[in-house]
C-alpha cells in the first residue's frame, strides 16, 4: 500500500500543476482578446467623435456603460 502512495502523490501534483498552467494560459488569452476589443472599440468612438457624429462626453458615457455592462455580466456568471 505504502509503494501505491508513493507514485500517486507525485502524479497528482503533476496533474494539478498541468491544470493550473492551463488554466493560467487560457485566463492569459481571454485578457488579450478583452483587451484587443477594448482597443478597437476605442478606436471606432474615436473616429466618431472625430467626424462629429457624437461628442467625447458622449464616447466616454458608452464606454463606461459598456464596461459597467461587461463587469455586472462577469460578476453574475
């Protein structure tokens, strides 16, 4: 019994230690994809205010609403 403990102990941390990489990696991934959206819906409320379809209050109201929006959805997931 004793030999069967000693190979399941450090299978078991390999395991979690696999897991845990994982799950860094995909956390890592999703925080780049957040972020490259981020970016590019910037980019957009930017060029409306540009052309003066709105006005940067206005750019900065829907950012922070879609941000607020985004936050209450991972909250409650």
């Amino acid at each position: 019994m004793k030999k069967r403990t000693k190979i399941i102990t450090p299978v078991a941390t390999v395991i979690t230690s696999l897991i845990s990489a994982t799950v860094a990696i995909a956390v890592i991934s999703m925080v780049k994809k957040a972020s490259t959206a981020n970016d590019e819906f910037k980019t957009v409320l930017d060029g409306l205010v540009k052309v003066g379809t709105i006005t940067r209050v206005q750019a900065v109201a829907i950012r922070s609403a879609l941000i607020a929006a985004k936050d209450s959805a991972i909250a409650n997931d």
